[in-house]
C-alpha cells in the first residue's frame, strides 16, 4: 500500500518536481534525458562509437552527434529500419554513419558491429525479456565506455534490486506504472495490455536502479557514474571482468563432472 503511494506521487508532475529537488539537495546526482548529446561529446570524441537503438523519436539523432564531434567509426543499430528523417539528415550533412538493421542479441549483429570504444544504449534496456542478455551482448563489443539510460521503477522499500514483471499484469496493476502523467507516450504492457505481435515494443521489465546497477556490474562493467530520476536512470560504466561467465564442457570434461557430482552426493532434487 505504502509503495503504491509512492508510485502515485511520483507519477504527478508535482511530485516528481519535488523528488528531483530534494534528491538534488541531499547531494543526489539528478539527470534528465537532454543531458545525453553533452555525454556524448563528453566520451565519444577520438574514438568508435555505436548507438544502439537509434531510430525510435530520435532518427539517429545521437550517432550524429557523434560524428559530429570527432568519433572516427560511427555505427548506428537498430530493429527497424532507417527513418526518413534519418535519410535526409544523412544526406544533409554526407555523413559517414553506419546504419546497421539488426537485433544486438543476435552474435551476426554483434560481429558486424564488432568492437567499439564507446557504446550508447538508450531506452532499450526495459523492452527486452532478457535484459542480462542485452548487457552481456554490450560488454561483448564495448571496449571502454557504455552510456545506459533506461526507464525504471524507484526502489522498494526493504527489498533492493527488485524488478517487476509488465506482461500479463492486470489492469489495476499495470496503471500503477503508467506514466502518461509525465507526458510518456504509448507504453505497450502498460498503457495497453501485453501483444505478443508488438514484439520489443512491449516494455516488459519495470527495473530498480539497484537491479540496473547489479545487473550490469554482473554483466561485466564497473559503475562509474549515476544520474537517478523517479522513472529513469543514466549510467557511466567503464569495462569490467564479468563477474558471471558459463562455458560449455568438452565431452569428456562433462563426463567427469557428472562423476563428481554422484561422487560428492550433493545433488538433491528440489
């Protein structure tokens, strides 16, 4: 009941205005989505970069950016393809940006954007069931810096890391999140219920920064910056050794590890 109150206050205007203050006062870095073209020229310069998911309301927008301010590779992923307003910009400015039609889970994609110095990854985080897999698939090609901005859910209270799950929630539940107040547009799993046919445009994970946190630093990326907001966060994360890794066993490797395992008696069915 008490953190449902909470989502409603921080869903009003008024409400968020406040939190941001009083976060803001008590030494709390605070962000908001125009920072992102001053973080960019902030890490991109002399260096590859990729944006991924570039074209949803932007059209490629920050892949110029970059250019724009001295990146020498520039790759710009996405599931869909290159707007118009991206192809006239292109044209406008004859820019060097590399449009790539892909999905970043699929190891074809990741080759083709092979290793980069600076990854840009901006309100995607949230629309995929795996999001582990997502910041697996982008510390594969990240080589320095990664740029996350991603919706969340503010903390609750006594449970960190916690993580709500959007598809197939009913309705009384899912307008607890609905950010149309703010002035969020269309929020497929929340403002509607969850189609399968919307594919990633569904938002399926309503993540607390502390989960984003942990999820990437298990990923593989150390946490060097934060910006909260009381529906999104901003990281700066820098390469890392993953903390999570699982390889497949040879064939006789296997073997011998099933042996152990009886041997030792410590598997138990549960």
């Amino acid at each position: 009941m008490r953190y449902g109150l909470k989502l409603w206050w921080l869903r009003r205007p008024r409400g968020s205005w406040w939190a941001r203050w009083l976060a803001g006062k008590l030494g709390r870095r605070v962000g908001n989505y125009g920072e992102l073209p001053k973080l960019i020229r902030t890490h991109a310069p002399g260096g590859s970069f990729a944006d991924i998911g570039c074209m949803w309301g932007v059209n490629g927008a920050h892949a110029f950016i970059a250019e724009e301010c001295g990146a020498t590779v520039v790759k710009a992923v996405d599931v869909f393809g290159p707007t118009p307003e991206f192809e006239a910009e292109h044209a406008r400015r004859r820019s060097r940006v590399e449009f790539i039609l892909g999905d970043a889970l699929d190891p074809a994609t990741l080759a083709r954007i092979g290793t980069v110095d600076t990854v840009l990854c901006a309100g995607v985080l949230y629309h995929l069931p795996s999001p582990f897999d997502l910041l697996v698939a982008l510390r594969r090609i990240c080589a320095r810096t990664l740029i996350l901005r991603t919706s969340c859910i503010p903390e609750v209270p006594g449970l960190p890391q916690a993580a709500v799950y959007f598809p197939l929630l009913d309705a009384n539940a899912r307008k607890r999140f609905d950010l149309a107040t703010l002035g969020v547009g269309r929020q497929p799993g929340i403002s509607a219920p969850f189609d399968g046919a919307d594919g990633y445009g569904n938002w399926f994970w309503g993540l607390t920064p502390s989960a984003v946190r942990a999820l990437a630093r298990t990923a593989g990326f150390r946490v060097d910056a934060a910006a909260w907001e009381p529906f999104a966060l901003t990281l700066i994360c820098s390469v890392a050794e993953p903390a999570f890794a699982h390889r497949l066993p040879g064939e006789a490797e296997a073997r011998g590890m099933g042996r152990s395992v009886s041997a030792a008696g410590e598997a138990r069915p549960q």
